[in-house]
C-alpha cells in the first residue's frame, strides 16, 4: 500500500477534471480562430472562465488564464510592479512577506537585480514563529514612505507550515495609502473559503494541480480596471495580457475541478481537518519529541497541512526511508541544485537551521484515508529511529 500524502504538491485530477479534459482535447479549433470550431473553442474558453470566476467570487473578466501558479505569481509581481513604475518612477519598494513562495520571492528579487531594468527595492517582511507575518512591520513599512511602494505580496496560505495570513488587516493598511495588493492563493482556493471581492485584493493567483485540474493551467485574478504590464508578448491573447494560445481543454478541467472544490469545501476541509488531528496524534504517539510547526489555532491554518520537526534527523533521509515504507511526503522546501538547504520559511519563523533540518509535511487531500493514518503510524517510529542512527553515523565519520 502506498500512502501519497503530499497533496500540497499535486492533487490527484478529479476524475470529472479529467473526462471534461478528455472530452476537450480531441476537438481541433484554436480559440483565438474565427471558423466555427475556433468559435467553439472560445466558448468553451469563455465559459470555463465564467465557472471559475463565479466559484472565486470574481467576474469573468478579470480572470486571465496562465500557465499556473508561477506563471501569475510572475506576472502579477513584474507586472504591477511595471506598471506602477510606469504611472510614478519614485515607486520602487516591493514589500513582500518573507514567507512567500518562490513564485514571488524569485521575481522581486530579479525585479531587484536586474541589471537593465528599473531597480527594485525588496523588503522581506518578517513573520512571527507561527509564520504569520508581522502586520505591524507592514505597517511601519508602508507608513516610512507610503508614495515609494510599487506593490505587497503576500499569500493567502502558505504552502509549507499551512498558516493563514492576515490578508485582511493588510488590504485594510495597503489601501490606506493606495498601494495594490497581490495574494498567491494556490494554497488557499479549494482548502478555504476565498472571495476575490471581498477580499479587496488588487490580484490573486491560483492553479489547477492543487486542487483537482490538470497541471500547466492557472489563472490570475486581477481587479477590474488595473494597469498591468504583460510578461508574454504576442498574439494579445487574454485581454493582450497574457499572449499565447489558450488551452480550452486544460480551462475546461480548470473550471471543473474550481467548481468542485469549492462547492464541497465545507464537508471536505471538516473532513481533512479531523483525519490532519488523527495524522499529528499519531505523529507525535511515534516520535514523542517532534515538534508541530505552524499555526497553533486550527481556524489559523490550512486543513489538510501537518509540518513537524523531527530533532536529531535529516528531512531528506526521513523523506526517502518513508518512501521506502509507502509514505510519500515532502520536506516542503525545494532543493537547490539537488542540495537539500533549510527552508526558508522555517528560517523566517526563527528555526535554526539544525531545527529546520528536520522538516517534513503530510498534506492530506481528497483521497486521503484513515489507511494513510495507519501506516504513518506503523512505519514512522522505526524510521526516525533509523535516520537518527544514520544521522549519528555520518556525524562520528
Ligand atoms: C504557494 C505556492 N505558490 C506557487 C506555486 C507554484 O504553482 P505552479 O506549480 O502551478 O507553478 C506553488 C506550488 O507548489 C505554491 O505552493
């Protein structure tokens, strides 16, 4: 038996996602054609659009369909921060959570190096040790010089620890001054309950592999009437935004999966959540000592997500010694060349880096069964104990 616990990766495609793609991709016509099978494709386009905004409680319009959740998080950091360039050459500052996921911290801080480019200046804002950020340092942040910020990032969820952001309280202090926000929601949509307009955000990314569609489709919300400048240039496609050839088949799967997720969030994520409860009592029945990261109050953090600190052992030996016994999993950090390095979200929450070394993350999802509980925890203890062992070896070496 293999418990595949790493939903936060890539979800399973709901199998509704998958027929609706299927049905799509054996229909020739590109959307952008104006025959009559071009003109099917675009409604179907259009229609999964309308889906998808209606389920992200946007209108059809400000969604722009990507290639995933890089993709929007690319396009909303470079181009709003271009674009508000564009309008005000003073503003500069990119204040970003230090929490982000790459898909945002790699492109501000580009924005920032870029040798031919306008230079940015990046602020990462610190988090609190349960990873939510400091609202009170965006706060004195945006009030140093509220005309020199181009634009805040921060996600709605993050992706290692779980831990709800005060999204809110942030919109509230951005809007103050004006300044647009951008949240990376990949997270967050389908797990919690997310409202584009009442959120007050400028932009929102998502993507379909985390939540039931196919992977390499996504979307960036973005308010009606926001200046934005495109990443890709070419055909004008979606608004002339984001050019390139829309994939119908992978929006059809896309609004599917959206749909779905949404509509049975209550039931699922109250069913994620108390199967999360057995997996981190029975983590913690096996390894006494590991330490649970993250939110400490349930209404503060994604569902499906348990992160923990094993002391004494490597993520990455725990990760392949589980792999070996059928639990897939994650350190929830990306490794760099092939270099396992401390994440940097552990790091932001003030872990040292002999703490973070030891990190790993159970994400549950729509398969998830109380079988995958069990073989945690069968096989957790006698991994542990083995990693430990090895960890010890290596180190007397
Ligand atoms: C918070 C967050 N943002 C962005 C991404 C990237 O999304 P995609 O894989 O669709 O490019 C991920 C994927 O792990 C994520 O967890």
């Amino acid at each position: 038996m293999t418990a595949y616990l790493d939903h936060a990766a890539d979800t399973p495609v709901l199998p509704a996602a998958a027929e609706a793609v299927l049905a799509e991709l054996t229909r020739s016509g590109n959307a952008s054609a104006l025959h009559s099978s071009g003109r099917a494709a675009r409604r179907v386009v259009e229609e999964s659009r309308e889906e998808v905004a209606a389920a992200l409680g946007a209108r059809p319009g400000e969604v722009v369909l990507t290639g995933g959740g890089t993709e929007s998080d690319n396009l909303a950091v470079k181009g709003l921060f271009w674009a508000r360039q564009g309008e005000d050459p003073r503003r500069t500052r990119v204040l970003v959570s230090s929490v982000e996921h790459h898909g945002v911290l790699d492109p501000a801080h580009w924005l920032g190096q870029h040798p031919a480019g306008l230079r940015a200046q990046v602020e990462e804002l610190p988090v609190d040790g349960e990873g939510r950020l400091r609202v009170d340092a965006l706060r004195e942040s945006l009030e140093r010089d509220p005309a020199s910020v181009a634009l805040v990032s921060v996600m709605w969820a993050n992706n290692e620890v779980g831990t709800l952001q005060p999204l809110a309280e942030v919109v509230e202090l951005a809007a103050r001054h004006g300044v647009p926000v951008h949240s990376d929601a990949v997270q967050a949509v389908g797990q919690v309950p997310v409202d584009f307009a009442a959120s007050g955000l400028t932009a929102l990314s998502f993507t379909g592999h985390k939540l039931g569609g196919t992977t390499g489709v996504g979307g960036l919300v973005l308010r009606r009437g926001t200046s934005l400048v495109p990443v890709l240039h070419g055909g004008g496609q979606e608004g002339g935004v984001r050019s390139g050839s829309v994939d119908a088949a992978a929006a059809r799967g896309l609004a599917v999966a959206t749909t779905a997720a949404v509509s049975t969030l209550a039931e699922r994520s109250a069913g994620l959540r108390a199967l999360r409860d057995q997996l981190e009592a029975a983590v913690l029945a096996a390894v006494p000592d590991a330490v649970v990261r993250g939110a400490s109050r349930a209404e503060d953090r994604l569902p499906g997500i348990l992160h923990v600190t094993v002391p004494g052992a490597e993520g990455d030996a725990l990760l392949y010694l589980l792999d070996a016994r059928g639990v897939e999993c994650s350190t929830g950090s990306a490794c760099t060349a092939g270099v396992p390095q401390p994440s940097h979200v552990l790091r932001a929450m003030g872990l040292s880096d002999a703490d973070a070394a030891g990190a790993l993350r159970f994400s549950l999802g729509r398969t998830s069964t109380a079988a995958d509980v069990a073989l945690v925890a069968e096989v957790l203890g006698p991994v542990v104990e083995r990693a430990r062992t090895a960890g010890l070896a290596l180190a007397g070496s």
